[in-house]
C-alpha cells in the first residue's frame, strides 16, 4: 500500500472501530446491570462509588476484526499466524473475564498469560528479534517474553481510576500507527494501531510494541509505553523496598495517589500530555541514526517521565 493509502486505511479503521466500540458499550451496559458486574470500591481501586465492571467484552468483540485482518497482512498473507493471535487473545480474554468473577490463583493467570505469549511468539516470523541480533535469538525471546509478561500485569496494576488506561491504550494505539507510518519499518501495523486507539487493550498493545521493535525501532517502541512502566516499576520497587507484600491489592500507584488528592480528570489529562510528548519523540527517534541522538531522545522521554511521577507522588503531600 503506498502512504496515502495506508494513512486513509488507518484513519477509516480508527472511525469505525470507535464507533463500534461505542455501539457495543452501550449495549453491553444493560446486561451488566443485569448481571449485576458492579466493582465496590476496595483496597485497590481509587473509586469512592460502585461502578459497572466488563466494559472489555465489547473491547474484544470489537477488536476481533481487526487482528484478523492486520494480522493477515502483517504475516504476508499467512492464515495461521493471524488465527494464533486471535487464539491468544480471546484466550486471555476469557480468562481475564473468569478472573473478574471471582478471582483466580495467581498461578493460573500466569500460565494463561506465558500460553498467550507463547502463541503470540508463534505468529511473529523467526526473524523477529527486539534487541536487533546483539543477542542469541533464545535470549532474546526470554528478555520479551518477561518483559511481555510484566507488561501485561502492569496494564491490569495501572487500571485503577476512570479513563486512565483507556486514554493510554489509545496514545499506544495512536503513536504505534504514526511510528509506523513514519519509519516504514511495518507499514501493516500503522492500520492495527489506530484500530487499538479506536478500542482499547494491553496483550495486543504488547504485541504492536513487539512488532515495532522487531522491525527495526526498539527505542520508540520503548519510549511509548514509559508512563505506564515507570509507574508500576517504580511503584513494586519501593514497596518492596518497604516489605509489603508485592502481590496484594493497593493504592499507592503515583496516579493512585494523585487521584485521591485531586480528581481522576485531572491525572488523566496530564498523562495524555505526557503521553503526546512521548509520541513526538518517539517519532524524533526514529528519524535519527546516531546513538547519542537515539539515547537524547530516551533519556528525554524517561526524565518527563520520572517528572510527572515524581509529582503525581508529591501532589498528596501539597494538596
């Protein structure tokens, strides 16, 4: 496809899968009351009121189209890679849906998670290494796999006020098509992404970010997702360091903490700034060449990063 073509694809798949995103929440908001999928308020989540949880449903539903389609064209045509992806993804899904009932061992997660990961590695081509042949392919699948795997659970960490991973799934999803379309590396994913931004989802943005890497832009697939990484890394880090129990429930996310001292609004609009200034340089990056060049635009992205967690912990402290 040539340029246009791929932007004008993008763009009509962003449109349509947001409108059926909305069509397919406000449907699903009936039989969710019906159900009765309420989420209390509890030691994790910084809601002060119930609110209806399985909004996802109509996220997988949606974006079922789209991983075909993309990852028809993404694997060249092939039927089964594509057919992995979505054998993976609703997998996960299902799972996660099981999980929201009444929740699982954390072993049985992990293991739907690394089957995930696992099918997702077979639907990329045997060329796909992130860290660009530096290591032995063997290794390098390792290092994504556990990077994969903390990616995904920090999506589910982060998810804890009104409208914070959706509006970062749509910067990942959006900044993913633009990266793509800009550095040419893979032109099929440009399409994919603003089909994400148009939904919302965390093993499938894994995934986008992966094919990026392996297509030749390791750093801006790195500088994408910062905010959510340095949060929940950070955020482990120190309570670790504290003695707590890393695996219970908590609200001492920076954006946890903020929300309480403001409102949710307030720390999401901040984050899709941060998350816009991310894009752009992530789209800097990949017009550059040089390593001091590549590390400026890293080590630029990790600062504005740090910044705005550091404040996000400090608001509680100010007001």
């Amino acid at each position: 496809m040539t340029t246009m073509t791929t932007t004008m694809t993008a763009i009509a798949w962003f449109a349509v899968c947001m409108a059926a995103a909305w069509a397919a929440t406000r449907a699903l908001i009936p039989l969710l009351q019906r159900w009765g999928r309420v989420d209390r308020p509890n030691e994790r989540s910084s809601h002060v009121a119930p609110v209806l949880r399985g909004g996802g449903l109509a996220v997988v539903a949606v974006l079922v189209v789209p991983v075909a389609v993309h990852g028809w064209l993404l694997a060249g045509r092939a039927p089964l890679p594509p057919l992995l992806m979505l054998v993976a993804f609703l997998g996960l899904a299902a799972i996660s849906w099981r999980d929201d009932r009444k929740s699982l061992p954390v072993r049985v997660r992990l293991a739907a998670q690394v089957a995930a990961i696992v099918l997702g590695f077979a639907a990329l081509p045997a060329s796909a290494l992130v860290f660009q042949g530096l290591l032995p392919p063997a290794l390098d699948h390792l290092l994504v796999a556990i990077g994969w795997i903390w990616f995904i659970n920090l999506y589910n960490f982060m998810d804890g006020i009104d409208g914070i991973s959706g509006i970062e799934t749509a910067s990942l999803g959006a900044g993913l098509a633009v990266v793509a379309a800009v550095s040419a590396s893979a032109p099929a994913l440009s399409p994919l992404g603003m089909a994400i931004a148009g939904t919302a989802c965390g093993f499938l943005i894994g995934f986008a970010l992966l094919v990026l890497a392996a297509g030749g832009q390791p750093v801006p697939a790195l500088i994408l997702p910062l905010y959510y990484v340095v949060d929940a890394t950070s955020t482990l880090l120190l309570r670790a360091r504290r003695g707590e129990k890393v695996w219970q429930a908590h609200r001492s996310h920076a954006y946890q903490i903020a929300a309480a001292a403001t409102s949710h609004p307030w720390v999401v609009r901040r984050i899709l700034a941060l998350n816009a200034a991310l894009a752009v340089l992530a789209v800097i990056a990949t017009q550059q060449t040089t390593f001091l060049a590549l590390a400026a635009c890293l080590l630029s992205a990790f600062g504005l990063t740090a910044w705005l967690t550091v404040k996000f912990r400090r608001v509680a402290v100010t007001g």
